[in-house]
C-alpha cells in the first residue's frame, strides 16, 4: 500500500485545513495509509548550527517520517500573505537532509477569504520546487471559502470540494506508482 505524510500549516485545534487533510483520509481508497503528522508544533527553531547528527529527535523523527512516505500532502493556511512560520520552519530542517528531493507532493491552501490562501501557495511551492520536491501535476488546489466547505472534525458539507480533493489524491497516487 501507498504511503502518504499529511502536513497541516496550522496549529489549531479547530482547524479547516486539519479538517480537509481528514476528509482526504476518508476519502482516499484502502490502498492508501494517511498519516496526519502531528509534530509540528513541537519542532524547534531551525537553526544551522544544529542541522547535523546532533539534530534534535523532534526533527529526526520529522525527516524519518518523510523518508518512509511515498509522498507527501501539505494543506496550510495562509498568515499575513505568507506560508505560516510553523511550516516554514520545519521545511527548513529539511532542506539540506533533501527528503524532499523528487518526492511526489500535493499542495492545498485553503482560506475563509475569496483568493483562498494564493500567496501562501504560490510560496510554498517556490519553497518546495527549490528543494527539488516533485510538485505533483494535477496535485494543488486553493480553497476559497473553506469555513462553507468543511468541517474541523473533517466533514465535507459541499460535493465540489469532495470531487476536487479526490482527483487530487487520484493524481498524487499516479504520480507515485509512476515515480
Ligand atoms: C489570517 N488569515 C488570513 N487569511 C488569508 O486568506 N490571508 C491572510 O493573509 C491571512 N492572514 C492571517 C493572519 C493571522 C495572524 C491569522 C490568525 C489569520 C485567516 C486564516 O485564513 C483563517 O484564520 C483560517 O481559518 C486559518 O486556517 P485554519 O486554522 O482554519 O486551518
């Protein structure tokens, strides 16, 4: 079975893109294993000194954990224009371990606003394409209005959405067995 490390950009509890990372869990079919991973709160500030062997276990953990998925879905929110510090941060531990290299990745931003978190997206996926991930074809998808769209629990209330989301695990998957 397929492998998948679900990340979500935000921290709260509540959270609509925790949500949308669920609702793909329930929609993906049962060859597909999602891990939500849910360290990111606990990971340190990056910080090169450390970006070695003496690497905290939080990030060690991290890096395993995206060395063992096939592929990688990340769903984030979109701060003040930006990818939120959080995510950010944990990226940069592993840009140069590169678990990132060639790994097939899908890229969600969702927003309660109308552009649905475009900025934060078009960054991140700057940020990934550098660290040479394999942005997945078919594989991003913005989401404007989220708080209409799903629940935090990971209940979809709207059947574009849901179609949506599962073409876009259809494409991570395929890019995966392609891959
Ligand atoms: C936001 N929000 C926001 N939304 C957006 O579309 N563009 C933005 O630049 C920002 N900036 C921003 C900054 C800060 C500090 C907060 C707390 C919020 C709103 C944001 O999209 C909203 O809170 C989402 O619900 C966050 O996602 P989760 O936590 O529901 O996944």
């Amino acid at each position: 079975s397929i492998k998948i490390l679900a990340i979500s950009g935000s921290l709260r509890k509540s959270s609509t893109n925790t949500g949308l990372l669920l609702a793909c869990t329930s929609i993906a079919n049962e060859n597909i294993t999602f891990t939500i991973y849910d360290g990111l709160g606990n990971l340190p500030h990056f910080n090169p000194d450390f970006d070695d062997e003496n690497a905290p276990d939080s990030v060690y953990d991290f890096r395993m954990k995206l060395k063992e998925a096939d592929g990688v879905l990340i769903c984030t929110p979109e701060y003040a224009n930006g990818v939120p510090g959080v995510l950010k941060n944990a990226l940069d531990w592993v840009v140069s371990s590169g678990e990132f290299m060639y790994k097939p990745t899908a890229v969600i931003s969702a927003s309660p606003s109308q552009f649905g978190g475009d900025k934060a997206h078009d960054s991140l996926i700057l940020t990934l394409s550098i660290m040479t991930a394999k942005i997945v074809e078919g594989g991003t998808l913005k989401i404007p209005f989220v708080t209409k769209k799903v629940k935090p629990q990971g209940e979809l209330t709207d059947s574009a959405t849901a179609h949506s989301l599962r073409s876009l695990i259809d494409a991570l998957t395929q890019t995966i067995h392609s891959s």
